[in-house]
C-alpha cells in the first residue's frame, strides 16, 4: 500500500504528546538535529515543541509532504523510527 498524506497525519495524530528528534535537511551537505514534543497537527502541517535548552526558539512546524518526500525524518524516543515507513 503506498503511503499518503492523510496516512502519514493519522499515524501522527496518534502520537500527539510524545517526544521525537526531526532530523531536516538545512542545505548542502548540512542537517539540523531538533528534540521536542510533536504537539499539534493541522490539515496541511504539524507543530513540534521544541526542548528551550537545545534550541534558540520554541516551535517549528514541518508540512506532511516534508515526510513523503522524506526532507525530514522523524524518530520517536521510544525507538519507534520515521512515520513514512509502514511499521509505525
């Protein structure tokens, strides 16, 4: 079954509250690290808390198509690894 987006926004609507680490591309040869809470999802984006002692601002927010398109990687704390698979 291929993934889609209203796949990827359930999967992560399950997991509201849990703690995650967003691994993103930031440009050529560069990857930003970010730890948070995945606090909220929206028709079109999720929101990400993020922890105030590793990062400069509070919130980012990543679109689901970021997921598809595999831009940025999810990994949940609790080893559960990247929602575009189909094992989550």
């Amino acid at each position: 079954m291929p993934i889609t987006i209203a796949n990827i926004k359930h999967r992560l609507d399950e997991r509201l509250g849990d703690n995650l680490t967003v691994v993103a591309q930031a440009g050529r040869k560069k990857i930003t690290r970010r730890h948070g809470i995945l606090k909220e999802t929206y028709p079109a984006v999720f929101v990400v808390d993020l922890d105030p002692a590793t990062n400069a601002f509070k919130r980012v927010s990543y679109t689901y198509t970021d997921l598809l398109t595999k831009s940025i990687e999810i990994n949940f704390d609790d080893g559960t690894a990247n929602t575009n698979k189909t094992t989550c």
